[in-house]
C-alpha cells in the first residue's frame, strides 16, 4: 500500500505529494466529494481570535492550513506538512493548533507529518497535550487499521455522531454565531467634500462576522478599490481591512431602528514618507509628521441574509479640518 521512500532530502512539498496525498486518497478523502480535501484554505481573519479585548495580544496566523478534511460539511480535522529535515517541535505543533482553534475552522483533531512521523492531536486538549497517534511511516502498511479507525470518514462520524450544534448567541435574525461576509460593496454618494470619490466601488471580497471576547458583535472585512491608486491609498492607511463593533446585542431587522457599527484608527506618518494624495491624484512627500483620525459608522438593518445600510466616513486632519464621505453598502452573509 505505502511504498518505501527515502526521506534525506525531501521538503514540506515533497511530504505533501509523496506522504500526505496518497495517505488521504487511502483514507477516503477526495476533492469534490462528501468526504473533501480543502488545500490552503486561505482564512478571512488573519489572525487567532477575532476581536479580542487587547488586539495586540492576538497573534497573527502565519501563512496557511495545508489541508483541511471535511467530513460530510459537518466534521472538520486539520493536516500540515512539515519539512523532513527536522524534527517536529513545539511551535509547529502550536502553529497546527492555531488553525485547528480558529472559529473558521473549529477541527475536532490537527495532525502533523515531516515524513518520518505522524502526529494526531485532540483540539480540544490543546497544542501541550500528549498527540492521541504517534505512528512511523515505516508503521504505515503493518498499522494502516490504527489510522483508518482514528481518520477515516466513517470513524469519524462514528466516534462524532452528533452535529455539532451553534449554540452561541446568533447574531440577528436567522443567523448564526458566526457568518462570513460572502460579498458586498461601498457605492459613495456625490459629496463636495471628496468629489473623487463620487460614485465610486469599494468592493468587499470578504470578511466574518462573531462576537468578540466582550459579547459585542464583531465585523472584520477585506476591501479591494476600483483603481490601483485608491486601493494604494487604502494599503497605506491601513483602512483596505478593518474591524466594525456593534454595542447591540442582536443585528437588527427593522429599517426604523438601525444596528450601528462603529471603527476608530488612528493613524501617523513621519516626515519624508511617500503618501497617495486623493485631491490632487498624485504622490505626495510628507515635509512634516502627518497624523490623521478615522471614523466609520454603518448603520445597517438585515434583510434575508444580507445587511444593508449606509456609511459615514469621517477624517479629522493634522490642521483640524474634517473630511466626510458617505455610501451605501450591503454585505451577503454566509
């Protein structure tokens, strides 16, 4: 079944295609079935726990899962690779963990393989605990039954009959705890404040939706601009993706009483950078320190699975002027 490979110079690539593809074929896993094989899903938050009270104390997720295995779109279990030169140490394990954990993935097992090893944790034990399956790859053929019984789809639902069930508070009406954002877009009103924005498209490529450690609604979305010197401009502010809170306890449904959603940054840049200058169309150098407040405010109401709305967006600059935009937007949900 498992051939006999010689793992002195094989990479994280080699133990993907050599060890890992032909092990999930055996399992059961295929792309485009009930039992799917998800490769490098890319995760809309970047980050571990979405909005966290202290966001400096949320680590960044580095890089991507190499697979997810998706049990009958109930049951999920996550599989890295790692290179064959090294053993497999603490912070590959905690790195596994980080997407196993994430709300967009919430896997029930993280397994790790360098080729020499494969390594099978439980999630909800966390990354210190002991793996429940340690096997050599050299163990494959003689103890193929020890990883069917764990990994198989079958035993997977076998030992996981139950759906798991959201039993979070749901967002708003006929939502769940937890929604991504599937698309959407900013339309900007005419405004002689920011006349080059006038009827400009933000689209919203993607983003999620859940509730922080504080309860509060919690709404993190990625935007791509129109044009290549807006979406410039974006990157630099550091507003092309962005956290909206909401005190509310539920989104709401009714036109008349709008949920709001609110983002502050604050934002300086040193003298001598290169700024993006919207007015005059063409990059600017900073002569002086340049700070400048942001303000986004959405007020929204559901309708379906789709939240609607319109958005103020107001600048304060370093000379105290104040510049206001504002838009309609809708995002699809789930």
């Amino acid at each position: 079944m498992f051939e006999s490979l010689d793992f002195s110079s094989f990479n994280e690539a080699d133990v993907r295609e050599e060890v890992l593809a032909p092990l999930l074929r055996f399992l059961g896993y295929r792309s485009g079935t009930e039992n799917g094989v998800i490769r490098e899903l890319p995760l809309v938050y970047p980050k571990q726990f979405l909005g966290r009270k202290e966001p400096n104390k949320d680590p960044v997720l580095r890089g991507r899962a190499d697979y997810i295995l998706d049990v009958q779109k109930k049951i999920n279990w996550v599989l890295e690779a790692k290179s064959a030169f090294k053993e497999i140490e603490k912070d590959d394990i905690e790195q596994a963990y980080s997407y196993a954990n994430h709300a967009e993935v919430r896997a029930i097992y993280f397994a790790l393989c360098n080729g020499h090893e494969f390594l099978v944790f439980q999630t909800n034990r966390g990354p210190a605990s002991d793996p429940i399956l340690k096997i050599a790859y050299a163990e494959f053929n003689n103890r193929h039954h020890r990883l069917t019984s764990l990994l198989s789809p079958e035993s997977i639902i076998r030992d996981h009959p139950d759906i798991k069930v959201d039993l979070g508070n749901p967002l708003g009406k006929e939502l769940r705890s937890l929604e991504r954002i599937g698309s959407g877009r900013i339309v900007y009103r005419p405004n002689p404040q920011m006349p080059k924005f006038d009827q400009v498209v933000i689209s919203i490529v993607e983003g999620v939706v859940q509730r922080n450690d504080a309860g509060k609604i919690s709404a993190y979305m990625r935007t791509v601009a129109p044009f290549v010197t807006l979406q410039k401009l974006g990157e630099q502010l550091n507003i092309d993706s962005f956290e909206m809170i909401c005190e509310d306890k539920f989104l709401s449904s009714d036109p008349n009483a709008p949920s709001l959603l609110r983002c502050l940054k604050e934002l300086t840049f040193p003298a001598g950078s290169i700024l993006f200058n919207v007015e005059k169309m063409q990059d600017v150098t900073l002569l002086a320190d340049f700070s400048v407040s942001c303000i986004w405010e959405a007020s929204g109401f559901l309708q379906d699975h789709k939240f609607l709305g319109t958005l103020r967006n107001h600048m304060t600059l370093p000379d105290g002027s104040v510049r206001e935009g504002f838009a309609d937007f809708h995002l699809i949900l789930g």
